[in-house]
C-alpha cells in the first residue's frame, strides 16, 4: 500500500480537533498609554483602561462593583460599566493619602522578635 493512501485513511477516521477557548486574562494590564492628568474630567474611561491607570486587575474592579459602597464610583452606559476620570482621581488621591507604611508582624505582636 502506498503511504499517501495510508495518511488519507488515518486522516478520515481522526477527530477533528476543537477550536482552543479564548480565556479571559486576569492578570494586570499594562499601563496606560494615556496621562489621566491632561484628560478632561468628564471623560469615561471602560474598566481594562481604569485597571491600567490604577494598576489593578479588572477582575478586581468586578468584584468592587459588587459593593456598592466602594469608593472607586462607576456607571453602567449600555451595559457596561464605564469610570469617570474625575472618579479615577479621587480614588487616586484617597488611595494616596490613606496609604500606610507596611509594619512587620511578629509572634508577639509587641516588636520583639521570635524566639528559636
């Protein structure tokens, strides 16, 4: 038999293979290409850009658009929920504000270090 007809048969009884599912990428964005400074306030900014300009992942402005109390304020335009650039700065300026140095944690919680 020759080998063309050989790689025809087992071509015809193969499974097509199925199309690879586009996932979602969940990790940070890269960051932004604009200045959100020289942008006018009333600007709308969707939430892959906002993520970029607050260097989150947009997964993590999903679940604070659950909490209605979050202060990152957004709006939904169509479905989609799209950020005011005059929102993004606040947040920035808060976010700055609040922003602690990071204290090392111990054993006993008193500054003294762990015992051997």
């Amino acid at each position: 038999m020759p080998v063309n007809d050989e790689k025809t048969r087992i071509e015809a009884f193969a499974m097509p293979r199925a199309a690879k599912r586009g996932r979602k990428n969940r990790g940070v964005p890269p960051p932004a290409t604009f200045d959100i400074d020289t942008l006018p306030g009333s600007s709308n900014l969707t939430a892959l850009e906002a993520a970029a300009v607050i260097r989150r992942t947009p997964g993590a402005l999903e679940q604070w658009r659950r909490d209605p109390n979050h202060p990152l304020k957004w709006r939904y335009v169509d479905g989609r929920p799209l950020y005011r650039v005059d929102a993004v700065r606040d947040y920035l300026a808060k976010r700055d504000k609040t922003t602690k140095t990071p204290q090392t944690h111990n054993a006993h919680g008193d500054g003294r270090g762990a015992r051997p």
